[in-house]
C-alpha cells in the first residue's frame, strides 16, 4: 500500500491491473483501517479514472457470491447517493411502485454513508433479513416482483471499508462503485448520479457494456430526477434536458424531499407513500422516478404511460403489496 498511496501522491493514476490487485487486498483484510483511510481520501482530491474505475469493478465482481437472475431480465433502480441532500428513500420506494406494476426489480443496495437512511436501512427498520440465499432472492422476485442485494454480503471488499465509509461520513469512490458491481450484473440499470461528470462516466461504461440504460441527474446536485429543478436524463437514444413542467409536474422545493432526521422518519415517509397518505411533492417524486425506470425496462412506452402505470400501482396498493410480500420472504 505504501507504494500505491506514495504513487497516487504524485498525481500518478491506477492502470486497470493495479486498481484490481488493490481491491482484491481490501477484500483479502491486507490493510488496516488507516490505510484505507488514506487510500480513498486520494480520490476525495481528484476524480476517479475510467481504468481505476473498470480495474475496481473488475475485481470486485470476481470476488462476489455468484447470483444468476438472468430468467428473469431484472432492472436495478439505484443512486450512487452521495449528493449530501438527505432525501427520502426515493429510488427505494420506486422500486416497490414498479415491482407493484408487474416488472421486476432486483435492488443493489446499502447502508446510508453520507445520508440518514440508505436503502438497507430503511429496509431492515421493517424487519427484512438480507441473504444471499439464491433460493430466497429467486422466490421474492417470482412472488414479490422485488429481490434485494445487501452490497456488504455480496462482495467482501464493500465489508470491509464499510467502517471507514462511516466513519468518513462524506462521498467517496465506493458510491461511485456501488451501482456497478451488483453480482446481478442486470441487463437493464436506471442510475441516478451527483453530477454531470459522474454522468458522463456511467454513460460510456454502460455504452462499454451493452447495458439497456438510463442515467438521470438533476442540476441542482441530486442524484434522482428530484422535480426541483431542471433535470438531464442520458439513456441509449441520446441525451434529453427537462424542466418539472414539460415532465407534467409543478416545481418543488427542495426541503419538500427532506428524509428527516433519522431512520424512523425517513421509514415513516417511506411507509406513507406506499400508503397513499404521502404529501404530493414525496408522491410525485416516486412517480417520475419509477416511470423513468419503467420506461428504461420497456423503452418503447411512453413516458406518460409510464407515470400512469407508477401511479396506479402506488394508487391500487400493489406498490405495498410487493413490499409485504417482499418482508414476508425476507423475514
């Protein structure tokens, strides 16, 4: 390690071979949490290269337990979080809106590092025991239409560092990762970023890897489409800008997505939604986020069909039908 920090020090970048073999050595337990420490911080300074970027996913994906889900063409729905805007469990709740209209999700998801509640805290506050058991996984998305992936039990390395990522409290190379290394490896993927640089990179890995995509970001820094300001989508057809009203929804504030101050509010908001009892800012977030998603699994619909659908399923309670399908599997 100490070559590789005195290495990076210098302003000198990873080839791919070298990213991987730091990675696998994180999973392996080779460096103390100092190390660690040191080694994200480096990229807190700079951005992340592509070949870092591709070295890290490569090795991380042939550590993790193997989980193939093929026969059922899941979509993952996930931020790289880190925006630092502590919203609701949005992408979260999207998922259980499209699973409730008939597709399935297959969720790569964690703890929150830089927010209150990440999508496994939100999850194991009702009760949900994470697997890996492909059984379990297999049976929740055949019944539940939603299977969800604990990142720290399928890849050691994520374990790992998940003490430091806390303790950091702030954004590192691991949000950036998250989305990538799902041992799904799902065909279809509707990934939110912190900024347009982010964008930029997920748009040629998917292009890179043949992926049915669609990566969103809104301008004011959130890693979601939050209906606060003008948003950018990116998917296989091109690159499209929309403001909140061309997307058929009135603008809202900021503070209206707040997540709260700890799990259990977030939970409540979480539970509201799925509920229908949900303020219209917290409602209409979710919709345009699980349209997007259903549009990126069915990229022929349009995109109001879409909301239609997202709506319906929050409207006709089979939104939170899936998700007590879902804890009663993973109980």
């Amino acid at each position: 390690m100490k070559q590789i920090l005195n290495q990076l020090f210098n302003h000198q970048s990873l080839s791919k071979q070298e990213a991987a073999e730091v990675m696998t050595n994180i999973a392996a337990g080779k460096y103390n949490d100092a190390q660690i420490a040191a080694f994200i911080s480096v990229f807190l300074m700079r951005s992340i290269e592509l070949d870092e970027v591709i070295g890290f996913r490569n090795a991380l994906l042939e550590l993790a337990i193997p989980m193939n889900l093929s026969e059922f063409e899941p979509l993952d729905i996930v931020g790289t979080g880190g925006d630092g805007k502590n919203t609701f469990n949005i992408s979260t709740c999207s998922c259980f809106a499209v699973a409730g209209a008939g597709y399935k999700v297959a969720k790569h998801g964690n703890y929150g590092a830089t927010s209150v509640s990440g999508s496994s805290n939100v999850l194991e506050y009702f009760g949900a025991k994470f697997t890996t058991d492909i059984n379990v996984v297999k049976r929740s998305l055949d019944q539940a239409g939603f299977a969800y992936l604990h990142a720290p039990f399928c890849n050691p390395a994520m374990k790992n560092v998940a003490p430091v990522r806390k303790n950091l409290g702030v954004r590192t190379f691991f949000n950036v990762l998250g989305p990538l290394i799902s041992p799904v490896q799902p065909h279809y993927q509707c990934l939110g970023v912190y900024n347009l640089k982010m964008m930029r990179l997920y748009n040629y890995i998917y292009q890179s890897l043949g992926c049915q995509y669609s990566i969103v970001h809104s301008l004011d820094g959130y890693d979601e489409i939050s209906l606060t300001d003008t948003c950018k989508i990116v998917n296989n057809n091109g690159e499209f800008v929309f403001t909140p009203e061309q997307l058929g929804f009135t603008k809202l504030r900021q503070e209206e997505l707040w997540g709260g101050e700890s799990v259990e509010d977030a939970a409540r908001i979480f539970m509201n939604i799925l509920e229908n009892k949900a303020t219209e800012a917290q409602h209409n977030a979710v919709v345009i986020n699980s349209a997007i998603a259903i549009q990126t699994r069915c990229p022929e619909k349009l995109l109001e069909n879409c909301k239609l659908e997202a709506i319906e399923a929050l409207e006709n309670g089979k939104a939170k039908l899936a998700f007590q399908k879902f804890l009663e599997i993973y109980k």
